[in-house]
C-alpha cells in the first residue's frame, strides 16, 4: 500500500513534483517549466499521460488532464507514473482538493497481488495544502476499496462461497457490523431456492451473508451478486467467455466495501446488506436446463438457461431485502455480458424505480463514477413467459435488449412501488485494459463510492 501524508510545506529534499496539463496549458505555473520545456519532453494533454521534466534536484512530473480537470484522476494518474525512489509531492490550492489528491492517489495504485513478489508499492504521496487538512477518512475509505479490489482480484481456487462470507467477517471486525452467514441448511429452512440451485453442482456450497450496520436515518438494502466462479453450469460457456469469471462476485464485494466503508464514515443511515453466495459449476447435482426454482418470495422459475444464474441469487436476495420494507433498494451486480455490448467498457448500467434511480445518478455526478440510465421496457415481460412456472430466467435465442431484460426479471422481486436502483458492473466491474481515470487494471471497485454518496443523501 501507498503511504499519504499531508504538510503545509514542500519538502527541501529532492522530490518529484505533479503539475497538470489542461488542453488550455499548464494549470500552476510557478515551476519554470516554459512552453519549450514542454515540447521538448514531448508533455501531452490527454488525460493520465506523463512526461517527466528535471527542475533543479526535483523531476516534473507533467499529467495531461485533457479539458475536464477532475483531481482525483490527476492524483492517480500522478501516482502511476511516479517512481518510488522518491516522495511524490501533490501541491493543493485548498482542503477540498486536498482530500480529493488523497483519494484519488491511493485508489490509482496498482492493486496489490499475493502471489507476486514486490507488487505493493510503497510509494510516499505527500499532499501540500495551504491550510491544515485531515486525510485520515479519505485514505481509511479508499484504502478499504483497495483491499476490496484484492478479494475481488483473488481466483476461485482461492475464493469460494464461505471462504468470502469469512472474509466479510474479517472485514467487518472492530465496525459496529453485524455479520450473520447463512449456511446451505439455513438457506433451505429460509426458502433460497435460487441460491441453492445455482450452488447445487459445486462441493463449495452456497451462502448468504448479511451485514448490519445501524447509523440511524433512512433505510437502505444492499444486495449484491456473489458468484465466487461462474463456469455456466451445465448451460457450459465456451472456453473463451469463462476466463474472468472469477470476477462474477464482484457486486457482493462492493456491497461489503459499502457496508464497511459506511461504518468507517459514521454515515447516519441504517443498512442491510445482503451478499448472495455461490460457485456455479457443473456437475451430476448441478440444476439442469429446464428445471424449476422456487425462490424466496415464492415465485417459480424454469431455469431454460443456468449461464442467467446472477439474477436467481438475486431474486432471493432481493426478495429478502424487500420483507424489511427498507425506503432504498440497491443491487449491484455483474449481471450481463450485455451491459457491454451496450455501453463499452467503463459505464455501468443502471435501471430500477422510483427515487433511487435518481438518488443513484446523483451520487455518480458526485464521485465521478460513470453510469448511465437504460429502460426497461414493459413489454419484454412476455419474453419471460413460462408454460410450467410463473416465469422462465432467459428467452432461448433472444440477445436484444440483454442487459434490460435482466433488470425486468429482477423488477419481480421487489414491491411494484419499490424505489429500486440496480446496478449493472459487467462492464466496468474489471478493467482488462490500462489503467484509466482512478480504476487500475483488474478490478476497479466501481460503484462503491457511488452507493456510499448515495447513503450519504437520504
Ligand atoms: N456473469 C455473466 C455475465 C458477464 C459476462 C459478466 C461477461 C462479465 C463479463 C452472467 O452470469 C451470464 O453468464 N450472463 C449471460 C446471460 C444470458 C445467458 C442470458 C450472458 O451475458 O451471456
Ligand atoms: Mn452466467
Ligand atoms: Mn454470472
């Protein structure tokens, strides 16, 4: 991990210093660096580029940060290109920005690995600011993220359903969380019949866990999609779609990261969250295509397709979310490979009803995490028509509209009037290519601060 510090001076030893680069030129200008010394060193203006420029016995390091100067971005990008031979300087004009250097510096580190030696940086960041600023949350709540990207990041080998239910528990420690898992029996007794259908073909069973956190004020339930690996079940997915995988658990991560990061913040809202658990593999007791599935509210599904298993966990999950009567219901998932046929790789999708929606879009303003709003259209409902169950968990042969008709079939497991946001991260939930904005490579942790903002606003 990155260690930040915050001064109200520079340091007289050498250091390298960021300056940004804006399309309308260098934004401080007190370095001595001219127009010439730009050109030479080749300094680009495209968001997260770096050229390093020697002034005196420090190195300039110049960041592009194109037309739109966000800090946290110029913080990240600052961090990747420096060395950590020595102490990287962020200059801020206020507390404000400030806190936003903080942050932005310790989500734009390279995600730490296990299994590689040296890996973690250990580079010094230190934030000069006029005035006295305390950094402390900023760095707790970033760095939280950070250790959620690394569970995130771990392979099915070494992550499976309880193995992350003892995880949450590891995580929520010393917090005024509550942590209850719910093992294979337990999820019987309590009518998890998705749950339990699509952790039936693995030897790691299935698990719920739920997370409380009372902060007082409104109500919001968490729900998150946790498939420690998702092979297709018998519905086998090639060989090429089932690389990544491991990421499918994602959304359950992040709901942790939210739950935990809300305690660290004190945030005065009460939360529940659910994290829905399961390896879905295939084998002799895997659900077969065509099977039925009562899930928690009662509904019956006929499984045509055992690949859509994010929304049979979900559809439990949300359903227990929606007997607490809470006044938000968020999920978040990596639902379809559809979100990316939609909307690239960086912007989730999001779709829901009633104030979240609008709740939701607010926060990601706010946090600059990029999310888009999609329809659900009505009358995609009958693609879901069964002639066996009260609803079917795909339409065979049907790819348009994939990402929405996820969402219409989660929409059954919430009240008619829910105010609901479900969030779709298969697109932006892992990052296969360079780092961008404050996402390194592999799992980004996208969403986390979006649903924490929304906390914040009841
Ligand atoms: N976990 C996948 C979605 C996914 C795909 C996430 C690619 C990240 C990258 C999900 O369980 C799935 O397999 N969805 C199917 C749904 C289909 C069978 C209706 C899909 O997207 O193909
Ligand atoms: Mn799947
Ligand atoms: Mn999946």
């Amino acid at each position: 991990m990155i260690k930040v510090a915050s001064a109200t001076s520079s340091p007289t030893t050498p250091h390298q210093i960021a300056i940004p680069l804006s399309d309308s030129g260098l934004l401080t200008s007190e370095h001595g660096i001219t127009q010439q010394l730009l050109d030479l060193h080749k300094a680009d203006k495209k968001p997260g580029t770096a050229a390093r420029i020697l002034v005196g016995q420090n190195v300039a390091l110049v960041i592009g940060v194109g037309s739109i100067y966000k800090p946290s971005d110029f913080a990240a990008a600052a961090v990747r290109a420096a060395s950590d031979k020595a102490p990287l300087v962020l200059v801020a004009k206020d507390a404000q920005e400030a806190k936003a250097f903080a942050e932005g510096s310790v989500l734009g580190q390279k995600t730490p690995s296990q299994f590689k030696k040296d890996s973690a940086s250990n580079l010094e960041v230190l934030i000069v600011c006029p005035e006295q600023v305390d950094i402390a949350l900023e760095i707790k709540v970033a760095e939280t993220i950070v250790a959620i990207r690394e569970l995130i990041n771990l392979p099915a080998n070494e992550l499976w359903p309880d193995k992350l239910a003892q995880e949450a528990k590891a995580f929520a420690k010393g917090l005024p969380i509550e942590v209850e898992i719910w093992d294979e029996k337990k999820l019987e007794k309590e009518r998890c019949g998705g749950i339990l259908g699509v952790g039936k073909g693995s030897v790691r069973p299935p698990r719920l866990v739920k997370l409380t956190y009372r902060g007082g004020g409104k109500h919001f339930a968490l729900v998150g999609k946790g498939i420690t690996f998702d092979t297709g079940g018998l519905s086998l997915k090639p060989a090429e779609s089932m690389v990544g995988m491991k990421y499918d658990m994602a959304g359950a991560a992040s709901v942790l990261g939210a739950v935990v990061a809300a305690a660290q913040l004190g945030v005065k809202a009460d939360i529940t969250g659910f994290m829905c658990l399961a390896e879905n593999m295939p084998s002799g007791e895997a659900t077969r295509p065509g099977d039925v599935l009562t899930l928690r509210n009662g509904k019956t599904v006929e499984v045509l397709n055992t690949d859509a298993e994010g929304r049979l966990v979900l559809g439990d999950g949300l359903a227990l979310a929606s007997e607490l009567s809470p006044d938000h219901i968020i999920d978040i998932a990596t639902l379809t490979g559809a979100a990316t046929i939609a909307l690239g790789h960086r912007y989730a999708g999001l779709m829901g009803s009633g104030a979240a929606v609008e709740l939701a879009k607010q926060a990601a303003e706010k946090t600059g995490e990029l999310l888009w709003h999609m329809p659900m259209p009505s009358e995609l409902r009958e693609l879901l028509n069964s002639e066996l169950a009260d609803m079917t968990n795909v339409k065979i042969g049907n790819r348009a509209g994939g990402m929405l008709i996820g969402g219409i079939f989660l929409s059954e497991f919430v009240p008619k009037d829910a105010s609901w946001a479900h969030l779709d991260i298969a697109s932006s939930g892992n990052n296969d290519f360079a780092p961008y904005s404050v996402y390194p490579s592999g799992a980004t942790g996208v969403m986390i601060r979006t649903v924490i903002e929304m906390t914040k606003h009841s």
